[in-house]
C-alpha cells in the first residue's frame, strides 16, 4: 500500500465529504478511491469514516487521523519544495477563525484579497470569540479580540499568539432605551441601568474599566442583564434596546452615522488594555506555504513596514481592519 497516497485520498475524501467529489478532483475512479479508502482502515484496523447512502462522516478516530495527516502532508511537501528550490503555489483549503468583533467588511476585504493572489486556496472561515486549541480544532490562523485569558488558564503551548494592537472600544446604547430612563453621565451609574456583555472569567464578575479625562481608571463591576459570547449578538442586543453595551467602534460606526446607537458618557474611553488584538498561528519549524502566504498578505494589506515585525515572528497591523495600533 501507498500509505502516502492514500492518506491524501483521505484527506480530500474528508474535506469534500463525498467520494465521488474526491474522485472527480484527485482524476482517478471512484473504485480506487474507495479501495484506498478501505486499505487504509485495515492498515489501521480502525474505521475512518461512517458511510450511510446518502452521505459520510468521520468517526472520532477519523477526525483525529484527518488532523495528523493534514500536518505531516504539509511538513512533506514543504520539504519537497525546499529540497526542489521552489515552493510551490499555494492551495489547499485554509481554515482561519476569527473573532466576530473584528469589522465584518474589512476582514472580507482582506480574504477577498487573498482569495484573489491565491486562487488555488479554499477559504474556510469560522467566526468565534476564541479557539481555546486551535491545532485540535483543525485551524491554520486565527484573528482574535479577546480580553485578558482567565486566571489560571493553561497556555497552548502548539500555537503562536502575537498580541500587537487593541481594538477600541465605545460605551453606547440605543436611543429607545435611553428615551425610558436617565442616560448616565459617569461611569457609577451603570449599576442603574441594564448592560450586555460579554462571558467573563466565571470565578470573577464583568468588570467594565473606565479612563476619564484626566487619566484615572475607573473599574466597574457589573451584573450583565444579558450575557452572550458574541460581540455580534451584543450588538443586535444594543440595537433592540435591551441596555447598555461596551463594543468595537468598527463594528458600530455604521449604527452612530444612522442614529440607530448612540455613544454615551462622552467624557470617558474604555480602557483598551481590555481588547487586545492577537494573530495566532501554529508553533512549527515549518509553516504550511497557504498559512505563510496568509499572514505575510494580511502584513501587507495592512501596510506594516518590515521595521514593525517582531524578530522571529510573523506580525499584521490591522489598520485595515480598523483597528488601532497600540499607543506609543
């Protein structure tokens, strides 16, 4: 048995979830797909993939086998590619997480515009707060807004996470929920009002961290009326009137220019120290060509000079992603 072609077989197999789809991109009959298929389970002696008449999926030991044979596949043409002097064009599908507080429009800009220099690779997007593995979870990249990780959480020691720019935040509520009662002035007067937000740590209480004008923090600590791990939804929460929210300016700027939100308590900014901007990617010697090729084209998209990329590091500045760099 060809055990590397036939992981390669598996591979497709999985991704498009179909053996004839995988037969009709890999160009061989759908019979040696199956007899891959099935020589690679006896190799095993393990069941891959649930097979019903009308569709497939993988077993537990087939996902886990479907992530060890992405790595060591792309590890292998890598170093094909190196020992060959060239690297190949990049394609393959690439699974990106990202966080829904970043600017809707502006990362479809930036995949858009990937998709466009490298038309060989499939765009996998997932939005989510946070990936809290994101090799186990099968990602190549992730774009994350995220605060503080909770005490005592365990580092993922597979992945790199470059922290290196925070997102503004806005305090705002919609105007039929201030017409009912008094808009606050200050940051004390939350505790008045109905506020939504986001899941914090649970052995700790929503803490809102206010910087007034001149300089002095002010840490509320808060009863969410309405909790939900998606800055998306916090924003609709807003929109329908439900209370007070702290959210992205990017992802509202559009709301304050139609008067569908407005911004409260002018005389003071969220502590951006609470929305740090990370990149994450996996911890290897050799990184796949699709997620290199994705995070120096986010690099240039944003426009970040060479001088600004960490030694040893790929790094984006998410200018174009409306977000802001960290103060100097």
């Amino acid at each position: 048995m060809n055990q590397i072609y036939a992981m390669r077989v598996f591979v497709r197999v999985a991704e498009t979830q179909s053996f004839r789809r995988a037969a009709q991109q890999l160009k061989v009959s759908n019979a040696l797909v199956t007899r891959s298929i099935a020589t690679l389970e006896a190799h095993l002696h393990a069941r891959l993939i649930n097979r019903t008449t009308r569709n497939l999926s993988l077993t537990e030991a087939g996902t886990h086998y479907l992530e060890g044979c992405r790595g060591l596949l792309e590890e292998l043409d890598h170093l094909e590619g190196s020992v060959a002097g060239t690297e190949r064009e990049p394609g393959g599908t690439l699974r990106v997480v990202a966080s829904g507080a970043l600017s809707p429009q502006s990362l479809t800009q930036l995949l858009d515009g990937y998709r466009r220099r490298y038309p060989k690779v499939r765009i996998r997007l997932t939005l989510a707060e946070r990936s809290a593995h994101l090799i186990e979870d099968g990602y190549d990249a992730g774009l994350f807004v995220a605060g503080p990780a909770p005490a005592g959480a365990a580092p993922d020691t597979d992945s790199v996470e470059l922290s290196f720019a925070t997102q503004r935040l806005v305090p705002c509520a919609a105007p039929s929920y201030l017409a009912a009662r008094e808009e606050p002035r200050h940051p004390g007067q939350l505790a008045l009002h109905a506020c939504i937000s986001t899941p914090s740590d649970q052995r700790a209480p929503t803490v809102w961290h206010f910087v007034g004008s001149e300089g002095d923090t002010q840490p509320v600590a808060l009863d969410p009326a309405y909790t939900v791990n998606s800055a998306l939804l916090v924003r609709l929460a807003a929109l329908a009137g439900m209370g007070i929210a702290v959210l992205p300016e990017s992802l509202v700027a559009d709301d304050f220019a139609t008067g569908a939100l407005k911004r409260i308590m002018p005389g003071y900014t969220v502590d951006e120290s609470q929305a740090k901007v990370s990149l994450v990617y996996p911890r290897r010697r050799h990184l796949p060509v699709k997620t290199r090729a994705f995070v120096d084209y986010t690099l240039e998209h944003a426009g970040c000079a060479p001088s600004e990329i960490p030694a040893g590091a790929h790094a984006i500045v998410a200018h174009d992603l409306h977000i802001a760099r960290h103060a100097s």
